[in-house]
C-alpha cells in the first residue's frame, strides 16, 4: 500500500491515526462483550475504517454526514461521547432513542449525523433534501451519504442521484464496495465492472478510491470538498474495501473463500497506516503505546458508566406522548370578508397564503412550476416565489418525498404534491417507515405535507381514483386530513403546513371545480382532529368524509323526513372520537360513509370504536356503507356500480327500519 502525505503536517497525520484507531479498538472491545453475551448484536466495520474516518475528518463540524451500519468512525470522529455510545447499544435513556432503536438507528442534530433505517436507500434521499436546503442558504456547506455496494440496486439509489445531479446538490455519495450485500457477492447483484460507473448516466463525477488507504481518502475528499464549495454538484465515490467479519456478528463469514480474507488481511487500514507512521519516524512507539493506553481506558469508564445505568423502565405515557412532536395549534381566525371560490381555489390560495407566512417553506412535485400542477393549483407560483422554493421533480416519488425529510431535518418546511394520490406507492416506504417514524425514534421532526389529489367519479381508472386513506390511517405517527369543503380545505391546510409532524392531505379531485362556498379571504387556521357536525337530528348518526359527505347531504335532501345528525370528519388522524361517540350516544344508529372499499377501511375501525364504547346506547348494528372490494373501474357504469352513491339511501333506510 503507497501512501502519500502530501502536504499534510506531522500533527495532521497523527490526528488522523488517533480518529482510525479509535473505531478498531471499541470494535475490539464489541467482539469481546458479544463472546461473553453482554451485548446482543454488532455490525463490525472493521477493515473498512478508513472511509468513515475520512469522510469526518475532511467535512465540518456543521455538515451533516448520513452513515450506516459500519460506520463507527463517523461517529467517533465527531467525538460523541463513548458512554452515550455504549447506552445507544445497550437500549438505556443516555442512549439517542430511549431503547425504542438499535445500534446505528439514530440521528443527532447536535452531531449533524443522521442515522439510516434498515431500509437503506431512503437516506440517500434525505441527504439530497439536506442538500438541498444548504442550497438555498447559500452557506456552501457540503453533505456526505453512505450506502453499500447492495443498496445501489435499490431505486432510491437511482432516484436519488438523479435528482442530486439534476439539482446540483452538492452531495458525497459514498459507496462503500465491500464484497459482498450480507451474503450475496458483487457479481451476484451488478454486472458494470465499477459500481462508480453508474455516475455516468446521470451525468455525474465519479471517482474510484482505495478506501482502505487512508491518505488517498482524505486527499481526495479534501480536494473535492473545496472544489464542490466553489462549483456545487453531486460526486459518486466508490470506496474499494472489504469488511473482515459477517454481516453483523451471528452470521458469520463461512461464505467467504479464506484465500479473499487472507488477501486482504494484508490490506489492514489501521496496520498499514500505522507502519507508515512508524517507518517515517512520524509514529513512535511510546507515543503510540500511550494513545492506545487513553483509547482502552475511554472505553472501560464509558462502558462502566453505560454498565451502572439502569435499564430503562416502560412508561405509557411518554411511549405515546412522542409518537408525535408536540404542537401548540396557532388559532388564526377567519376575517369578515370572503368570496365565494372553488375547492381548488381553497387550497391554492391557502399555499400562497403559506409560502408569504413561511418563508422556509418550498413545494416540490411534478410539473407544478411554470405547467403550475396538473390541476393549476400552483399556477403564477413561480413569479411569485421563485424556482428556488417552487420545484419541478424528476418522475420519483419515493426519493422526493425523502428529500422532504432533508429539508425538515435542515429547517425547511416541505409541502410535496403527489401527481394524483395513486401515485403515492412508490413513495409508500419513506412515508410510512422513515416520516412516520422519526420522532418517536429519535425525536427528530418530519415537518413535511403530502398533497394526495384522489378519488373517483370522473371516469379515470384504476391509477387515478383511488382514496387511499387507510394506508396511512393505520401508521403512527402520521396525520391524515381529508375536507369536503373549500373552507376547511383552506384553514385545515394552513394548520398542516404549520404542523411540524408528517401529514397526508387528501382533497377529491372531483371536488376541486365542483363546489363552491364563501370563504374569508385572509389566512386563517382549523384545529385538526376537530368533526363538523354539519346537520343535527334524532333519528340517526351519519359519519362521512371526503365526497362522501356531499353525497350524504344529498340523500338527506331527497329525504326531509329523516332527522340525522351528519358529521363531516375532515381529520381521520386524530379522529374525533368524542363528536362520534356524543352523536352515536344520542341517535342510537349510525351508519359509516365512505368511498374507500369496505374491508380494512376507516369505516370498519370506527364502527369497532363504537361498539367498544357506545354499544349499550345502540339500536340496531352499526352500518357501513362504501365501495365495492375490487379495483375501481375506468367505465361509467362499471365505476357507478363500483362507488356507494347508489347503495347509500336503501341501506340508511334499512338502519332506520331495524
């Protein structure tokens, strides 16, 4: 191995060789407590320390850095201290995720480190949203990514490095090549020779690198780094290394030919520099004795701190308490004057009306700046705000919607448009497992909105229909809103946009040119999770959302005999159940309106809800009402028949003949 020193002083080479042999020798000490059963899982990144040694050492305090398993070195570099480490791994309080995440699962802004999710590519994503805000700021400031040679099959790899190189995000993307994706060799999951090679279809820099050197490491990443500051842009780095125990500890390295670990063995990182060191008389021995003397001795305290720490203790409250980030809801109300606008208007003026409020707000979606949106929501956006803060995005869902998160986690607000709401799935995995989440992980916001236009009864198929609320419905940590009105649409909007947890904001497209209503012209807000008892009777409760609650009002209109209480929802998560259960207390029958298909909808968790708490005050089964279990269909009839409309007024009479 040549190592060239370049123009790098004694100290600098010394202090480089303190930050790689800190890593190898708490991994040391790992593999010794994983023999004696005192910690129950390791990923080992040892043979590849010279990467995430670098990588830290080259970029500032203040620029955040997204690691991985393996990457000890990033988190010794910025000097963390080692008991809240070895808490981390133990599951205790001083740890970053109060034993709700293992081992490397975890952010820290005070670090500027942001941890991965087993998931592995979304964090690629999110590094181009913090990216991204850097951008913005102007401040020059450089992020680094890690991923490993397996997740670069992953779409949000590809996702993301085009978006990076289509924005000119000055990101690292870092792939440490070590062999082999668990079990799985290179030639079983790549056919290019050099993953680095992918960089050119996206019309990016790319450099190969010994990452096992660990002078060729910083050199180079010291000169892009000053490079990237003066001409922002992404750069591919495909790190040549190999990691010398299994996947994590329990699975062993049987599958590898001892002949490839004897190879590079040879390779050591953290022998190889010291060798160096000491043959150019940069090292000496009692110097080196010493260091490791201060490293082991770090160690034992940290671990007996961590050791006398006592296990954390379950306690409900603050279990649900962080699932999301408190909010204290700002009540803007309504002003006196109004005009009479669309839904669509509602929404469009409530995101002007936003982006003057926020000024660290952006939007992001596709075709939505100077086309302004599929639907003209965000038409005249661009002359206003800008293309900085009004964003045209490639045709991928999941990496913008991780970028989202960059961008909340740098101290943005995003509001992310989903083409029509069915498109959502490829962005599902970000927004279920990595927004969802982060809180109650590691008390990190996700302050991200997720416009959803979707619904039926305009005759598009199976691809831009769908109401799909349930998929989200169900995920903690999300919020869920769906108005029937250009009233709520506006002020419940406006909440969602100053809400800093994950919300998924659904409007019907066949609402948007359709209904009109007087709505003050001024910004003002709605609390969420706050029903809309829109008409009051005796007979009945009905419980709606959405188009639903116009199809109800309809009904109701042909049947002045029937005195129901309808209740507009408008927030499925939180639910108000407290409306609910008042209505259902008081009429004694309820039935459930919905568009979504009838099993596994919100309608069948609420009528659970009302059997649990309200059942001795029914009379007669709680009743739902909603769309046929198939697919919705293209043509009118078949999308007729698939929608309630038409099954809505037999079924309320049967309930109130029961």
């Amino acid at each position: 191995m040549i190592f060239d020193r370049k123009n790098l002083t004694d100290n600098q080479l010394l202090d480089l060789y303190k930050r790689i042999l800190k890593p190898r020798l708490i991994e040391e000490k790992m593999l010794i407590l994983i023999r004696q059963g005192k910690v129950s899982k390791w990923f080992s990144g040892i043979g590849q320390e010279a990467i995430s040694v670098g990588v830290t050492a080259v970029l500032d305090s203040d620029e955040y850095i997204l690691p991985m398993h393996r990457n000890l070195g990033v988190f010794t570099g910025r000097d963390i201290p080692l008991y809240r480490l070895f808490s981390q791994w133990q599951g205790k309080a001083n740890g970053f995720t109060k034993g709700r995440d293992r081992s490397f699962h975890f952010g820290t802004q005070q670090y500027k480190i942001i941890g991965m999710i087993s998931h592995l590519g979304p964090q690629l994503g999110v590094a181009d949203g913090i990216a991204l805000a850097n951008k913005l700021k102007k401040n020059g400031k450089v992020t680094a990514v890690f991923t490993g040679e397996g997740a670069t099959s992953e779409g949000d790899f590809h996702e993301a490095l085009n978006i990076a190189s289509v924005w000119e995000l000055p990101v690292m993307f870092v792939i440490e090549n070590n062999g082999y994706g668990l079990s799985t060799p290179t030639n079983e999951q790549y056919r290019c020779e050099n993953l680095a090679d992918k960089g050119k279809g996206y019309g990016m820099e790319s450099h190969i690198v010994d990452g096992n050197n660990i002078l060729e490491v910083f050199n180079l990443l010291s000169e892009l780094k000053t490079s990237m500051k003066e001409n922002p842009r992404p750069v591919l780095l495909e790190f040549k290394t190999f990691r010398m125990r299994g996947h994590e500890e329990a699975s062993g390295i049987k599958y590898v030919p001892q002949e490839l670990m004897d190879m590079w063995a040879i390779k050591d990182p953290v022998e190889n520099y010291r060798n160096y060191l000491a043959e150019n008389g940069v090292l000496t021995a009692d110097f080196d004795a010493a260091l490791h003397a201060e490293i082991k001795k770090d160690i034992d305290e940290s671990l007996a701190i961590a050791n006398a720490e006592p296990e954390i203790e379950a306690t409900l409250s603050e279990e649900l308490n962080d699932v999301y980030k408190p909010y204290v809801f700002e009540q803007v109300n309504p002003t006196e004057k109004k005009e009479n606008i669309r839904f669509i208007d509602a929404i469009s003026t409530s995101l002007r009306q936003s982006m003057e409020r926020h000024e660290n707000s952006v939007i992001m979606g596709q075709d939505i700046a100077e086309y302004g949106g599929a639907f003209k929501i965000t038409d005249g956006f661009v002359a206003q705000f800008g293309k900085e803060r009004i964003i045209n995005t490639p045709i991928c869902e999941s990496a913008v919607v991780s970028a989202g998160m960059g961008l909340s986690i740098n101290g943005y607000k995003a509001i992310v448009e989903m083409q029509f709401a069915d498109f959502v799935s490829t962005g599902f995995n970000p927004i279920v497992n990595l927004l969802a989440k982060s809180h109650y992980r590691w008390l990190e916001k996700a302050d991200v909105v997720v416009r959803m236009p979707c619904g039926g009864g305009t005759q598009a198929g199976p691809f831009h229909s769908q109401t799909n609320e349930a998929w989200f419905t169900k995920t903690p940590g999300l919020k869920v809103v769906y108005p029937a009105f250009p009233f709520d649409a506006k002020g419940l909007l406006n909440t969602s946009i100053n809400d800093p947890n994950p919300v998924l904001f659904f409007e019907h497209k066949q609402l948007y040119r359709s209904v009109y209503q007087e709505v003050p012209t001024d910004y003002y807000t709605i609390p969420l999770g706050k029903a809309a008892l829109l008409k009051e009777g005796n007979q009945v409760t009905i419980i709606s959302f959405g188009a639903a609650v116009h199809w109800a009002l309809d009904t109701l209109a042909k049947n002045p005999d029937i005195s129901a209480d309808l209740l507009d929802l408008r927030t499925l998560q939180p639910l108000d159940t407290e409306a609910i259960f008042a209505s259902v207390k008081k009429t004694g029958r309820v039935i459930i309106y919905q568009e979504d298909s009838m099993f596994g909808g919100i309608a069948s968790d609420i009528s659970a809800l009302i059997m649990e708490n309200c059942f001795k005050h029914l009379d007669a089964p709680v009743k739902r009402v909603a769309s046929l279990d198939t697919p919705i269909p293209f043509t009118k009839a078949l999308e007729d028949q698939y929608l309630p409309k038409g099954r809505f007024e037999n079924d309320l009479k049967e309930l109130l003949a029961y």
